[in-house]
C-alpha cells in the first residue's frame, strides 16, 4: 500500500473519491468582506461517516463512567473468545 503524506494520503486511507470542485459558500460575518469557508469532499465524508457510525452513546457513558469508578470488569473467557474469533476471521 502506497501511504502519501498529506490531504492527498488521507483521502486515500478513507477511500475518497476525488470531487469535480469542493463546496465553496461564503460565510457571512459583521465585516464588510465576505470570508469564505471552503469543505472538502473527504470533510464531508468523515463527518456524516461519525453521524452514521451506529455507536450508541447512552452505552459509551455509561462504560465510560464504571472505569472512570473502577468497576468495569469482563470476564477472561469473553476476551479469550473474542481474540479467537478475531483470528479465525483474519486468516480466511
């Protein structure tokens, strides 16, 4: 795999398409000039790919506070299971 350095690298990982022409809008201020916001296509992408992700937040938090208190446990064999799982999946 060819990793370049920069937007055109990153586009790559993501698998972006390259756009006929990025979204261009003027954004409107209390100046006198108009400023302009410009968006790529591999912005957009990453942004509705994490509204799109499915991860259920209300679990996330509620994770996050039993390690935060030190109560978040998971049994051995589940991890065992997974890690086997996983390596069964990768080698086919």
């Amino acid at each position: 795999m060819d990793i370049r350095s920069g937007l055109d690298g990153l586009k790559s990982l993501l698998g972006v398409t390259p756009a006929a022409q990025s979204g261009t809008q003027p954004v409107r201020t209390g100046a006198a000039s108009a400023d302009r916001a410009t968006l790529s296509s591999a912005g957009s992408e990453v942004a509705q790919s994490a509204a799109d992700s499915g991860v259920r937040m209300d679990k996330v938090e509620s994770i996050q506070a039993a390690l935060a208190a030190g109560t978040y446990s998971v049994p051995a064999s589940a991890v065992a299971s997974r890690m086997v799982d996983a390596m069964l999946v990768a080698s086919r």
